[in-house]
C-alpha cells in the first residue's frame, strides 16, 4: 500500500537537488540585474598592461613585429625556444623605462 514518505524518491534530484541549484542561479542573475553588476569583457579593464604596450608599438617605442613574450618577465620553454632561435634581443628602452617609474 505505498511506500509512505521516502527521504530519496525518484524524482528526488531533479525536483529538489537540481531545483535548489537553478534557483540560486536565477536568484543571483536576478540580483546582478537589479544591482547593476556590469558582465561584458572589457580587454582594457583587466589587460592594462597590454594596451599600454600596444600604445608603446603605435607610438614606435617597440617595433610591431617584436614578439609580446618578449617583453613579459616569465617565459617557458617554448618561448625559450623561439627566442634562441630567431634572436630576439631584450629592448633597452623599455628596460630604462620601467627602472625609471
């Protein structure tokens, strides 16, 4: 006659697991709209660095075809690679440049 009241019923996870979860999905989405919270990609808010070195290369300060791996302080092996095997030498400008600031 039934199996009373089961804790795990068949549809225990699609109606009460997986409906806490899309609740709280809806829920934040619905606070970030309502707050104002801005979710486009903006390269120039998180890659600052990088758009000042892009300035540098249309200003002539580092040659266009100079490579970008170049001017970071960490490269890999790969990068290692390339830059033994087609000689890029560091720019001494931007060497002064940044002891200077």
């Amino acid at each position: 006659m039934g199996g009373g009241i089961r804790l795990l019923h068949n549809s225990y996870f699609t109606r009460y697991f997986f409906g806490t979860i899309a609740f709280w999905q809806i829920a934040n989405f619905t606070a970030e709209q309502w707050i104002g919270i801005n979710r486009t990609k903006d390269p120039d808010l998180k890659w600052k660095w990088w758009a000042d070195i892009m300035d540098q290369k249309r200003a002539g300060l580092i040659p266009m075809n100079y490579p970008g791996f170049m001017l970071a302080q960490y490269r890999n092996e790969q990068e290692e690679f390339y830059k033994e095997k087609y000689n890029y030498e560091p720019l001494p400008n931007l060497v002064a440049e940044e002891e200077e600031e």
